[in-house]
C-alpha cells in the first residue's frame, strides 16, 4: 500500500468516537464555564458539572459510533439513513432535560430554565460535532 493509498484511507471508527468525544465534550465544558454563573442554577444541580458533562460526550459521541455502523452495514444511504436517526435522537434528547423542570430535590434537583436551555444546546454542539465527523471521516 502506497502513501497515497492510506491518505485515503478512512478512520477507524474508535478514533472518531475518540476525537469527537473530545470535541463534544471541550464544546460543552466551553458553554458550561461561560454560562453557568449567569444561569442561576443550584450549585448541587449536578448535569451542569464537569464530570457529567464529560461522560455524557463521550457516551453520545460512542453511541452515535455503535448506531453509525450498524446503518453503514445495512443501508444504502448510510449518511442519510444516519443524519435522519441523529436528528431523531437528538429532538428525543430533549425529554430529560425538560422533565427536569418539576424535579425540586436531590442532584437534578435546582434546575433553572436557563439551564436546562443550555443542557440541550449541549446536545446540539454535540449532534453538530459527531455527525458531520461520522460523515466526512468514515466515509
């Protein structure tokens, strides 16, 4: 196999998960820090932490990797196929954050509307960092 050859190659599924979980989670630990004093949040609101806010990327980041191969492997249209389940998952996504609205107790517990705005905007940098990742590099 030449250079040219392996340029060309596209990456390995681990590696994308890896890079866009990163990338998904420094966007969102970036919205945290500039929002979070302005949100009124209780300090005990545990999803606007760093270490939830982490796993979480990650977790999206390897779920949307696990669903990606699966339509790859099945689908014509891989990329429409999966760009029409993200945006799905994604407008599902919102349910928890927005149930969050009458949790008054515990760790889920103080959440603002601003902050539970800014948990699903949290999913958009997220969708907008994986899926188009998934798109171009995979390919």
């Amino acid at each position: 196999m030449t250079d040219s050859d392996q340029s060309r190659e596209p990456w390995a599924l681990w590696k994308i998960g890896l890079v866009a979980a990163i990338v998904s989670a420094i966007g969102n630990i970036a919205l945290m820090l500039v929002t979070i004093s302005s949100l009124g949040a209780a300090e005990t609101f545990i999803p606007l932490t760093l270490p939830p806010i982490i796993i979480w990327s990650f977790i999206g980041a390897f779920g949307a990797i696990g669903v990606y191969s699966l339509i790859r492997k099945s689908s014509a249209t891989p990329d429409r196929t999966f760009t029409i389940v993200a945006v799905v998952v994604l407008v599902l996504s919102f349910i928890p954050d927005i149930v969050l609205v009458n949790v008054s107790e515990g760790p889920f517990g103080g959440a603002t509307t601003g902050a539970i705005v800014v948990l699903m905007v949290m999913h958009v940098i997220s969708f907008f960092v994986v899926v188009p990742m998934l798109r171009k590099l995979a390919a």
